[in-house]
C-alpha cells in the first residue's frame, strides 16, 4: 500500500510539474485516503476493507510522519514497537 514515490506511475512522472516522482501525487487517491484514515482514525471499517480488499497484513506505524491513533491498538496486535515506531498485525 505505501512507498508510493516508487509505483511505475508515480517514477514515470518524473518531472511533471517539475516535480521530482517522490513528490508526485499517490497513483490511486482513494487508496491512499484509506491508508492515511487506517492510521489516523482507527475505524475498524476501514482495517476491514485493507485486510479484505487489498490483502494487508501488517502496518507501520511512525509517529513522526503523521498522528498515530490509538485505537490501532485496540484493533491489531503491537508486534514490535522502539522509539516512533510501532508494527501491527492486522488479526
């Protein structure tokens, strides 16, 4: 679902705005909107649809790129955490 900056779309617009790809917008916004509400939110609709349409098993999550719900862990199992950082498994 993430490293957008590297989907063939995202590095085959390279220079489209004058815009390097890593700064190109996300290929598919809907999708992206999803991941972005997975971690801010937490709405077990929206682990639900990751896990069934798009096969998602896990999720990173960094505290320094964005708010990090805390229901997220309520909902999936901390698998590791350090720092920022915090891996979950969606059950």
């Amino acid at each position: 679902m993430e490293s957008w900056a590297y989907s063939d779309e995202t590095v085959a617009a390279n220079g489209v705005r004058g815009l390097k790809y890593v700064l190109q917008p996300p290929p598919d916004p809907e999708r992206y909107a999803l991941n972005q509400r997975v971690f801010t939110d937490g709405d077990p609709a929206d682990l639900a649809r990751l896990r069934q349409a798009y096969r998602v098993t896990w999720l990173l999550a960094d505290s320094r790129a964005g708010a990090v719900s805390p229901a997220l862990a309520g909902l999936a199992r901390i698998r590791f955490s350090a720092g920022p950082v915090t891996v979950y498994e969606l059950l």
